[in-house]
C-alpha cells in the first residue's frame, strides 16, 4: 500500500472503532504504512477474511455467517494460531486452510477481521508492538486489503473472570492494555485499520467450564455484536 507513513499514539477510535487520526508519538509508537484512507474503507468488499484462532472461528459458525452475506465471507484459522504466530510471516500458521469461501476473490480478499488472541502479552507496548507487526504481515500478505478490522475474544460477563477458573494460562477478561493498544495501532493506521466491536456473554454458564472457548450455545447467544456490526459494513 503505498502512502506516507503516519506515526500515531494516543489517538482513541471513535464511534463503531472509526480511528480519530494520529500523532506524533515516542519510540515503540506504531507506524501505520497504508495509503487507503475514506472512502477506499467502506466497501462494499468483494471477500471478507476473518483470520485467528479456534476462539475466532468457534463464533464465526455459530450464526454469523447466517447474519452477513456468506458469499462475500470467509475464514482462514487454525487452533492455537495467536497474535504472534500471524505477526510472523514465516510461521508455519500461514499455510492453514481457508473454509466457507468467499464466491470471487477467495485468495485475494479486500477486507480482513483479524482476531487478537494472546497469552504472551501484559503491557501496552507489547501488545502494541505485536499488532502493529501483525498489521504489517497481514498487509504484507494480502496486498489487495483495502481494510483490516480488529476484534477481540468474547470476554466474560462485564469483562471478569467467573467463579470456575479458565485454562490455565489463559482468561476470559481482555485486559485494558489490550484495547489500548489496539486504539493506538488503529489510530496510527487511519482509514485502513479499525477497531470491531467488544462481544461481552451474558453468564458464566455460556462458557465451557471456567473458559476461554465458549458453548456452541454460547457462542450463538454472544456472535450478534459482531454479526451486526459486519453486516453493516461489509
């Protein structure tokens, strides 16, 4: 994509994840590379791409693809492929295969929704820095993106923990650094990176055991944030 590149820190997204533009910001800022700005973003997209993990594609096929145009979507994910594993271009995670193929553009779609899955991450400059890589590598692969959404995991009620405890290592509270960080990258990308909407479940009980990886059940009674909102702008 070509374009001057934009230093952006601080800058929050604005309404439905529309970043507000950057500035000038310190070392470890993100650098947003892409040249596509207005209008070039709105679509509508001849192929969606929701790219991640087993979290991504557990709500993908529990009724989203009944809520937007499923000739126009696809998904690309292979279990345990997180924020890292896409952030390299050499990962082994890039020969996973895509399921549900969009109608036309199947390898060279103009809008991805990357899922932002991680263990690895605590502070705001890691996570901002791994995205912001991710960013670049995803660019990098599909020259054709006009936009790149960022979503995260369904997160517990009110974003907590519940009262059994998730896998260990893992968790079903998106931590502040977390959501943060991607504002930060979004606005250091404007017109080209957004921020999706957060999908917060209902109950403890929508979540196999303590979580993170929801009921078939839950998955369904949770996917409508994201279903609505990719629905409108795809």
């Amino acid at each position: 994509m070509a374009g001057a590149p934009m230093a952006g820190i601080g800058a929050a997204a604005g309404a439905g994840g529309a970043p507000l533009g950057g500035s000038t910001g310190s070392a470890g800022s993100p650098t947003g590379g892409a040249g596509n700005a207005g209008s070039a973003a709105t679509g509508p997209f001849v192929c969606n791409q929701l790219t991640g993990s087993k979290l991504s594609y557990e709500w993908f096929i529990a009724g989203f693809e009944d809520v937007v145009d499923d000739s126009r979507w696809q998904v690309k994910w292979k279990e345990d492929a997180y924020l890292e594993e896409w952030a390299n271009p050499q990962s082994s995670f890039w020969s996973a295969g895509i399921e549900s193929l969009c109608a036309s553009g199947t390898t060279a779609p103009d809008r991805i929704v990357f899922g932002v899955v991680s263990w690895k991450y605590t502070t705001q400059a890691e996570w901002r820095t791994a995205v912001t890589q991710t960013v670049n590598t995803i660019q990098a692969k599909y020259p054709s993106m006009r936009r790149l959404d960022l979503v995260t995991q369904i997160r517990g009620p009110n974003n907590m923990l519940c009262p059994t405890a998730p896998t260990a290592g893992e968790t079903i509270s998106v931590p502040p650094e977390l959501d943060a960080a991607l504002e930060e990258v979004a606005a250091a990308f404007p017109g080209f990176v957004f921020v999706g909407p957060k999908s917060v479940a209902d109950s403890c009980s929508q979540f196999q055991g303590g979580g993170p990886h929801l009921t078939e059940a839950g998955n369904r009674a949770n996917v409508e944030p994201f279903a609505t909102y990719f629905a409108q702008t795809q």
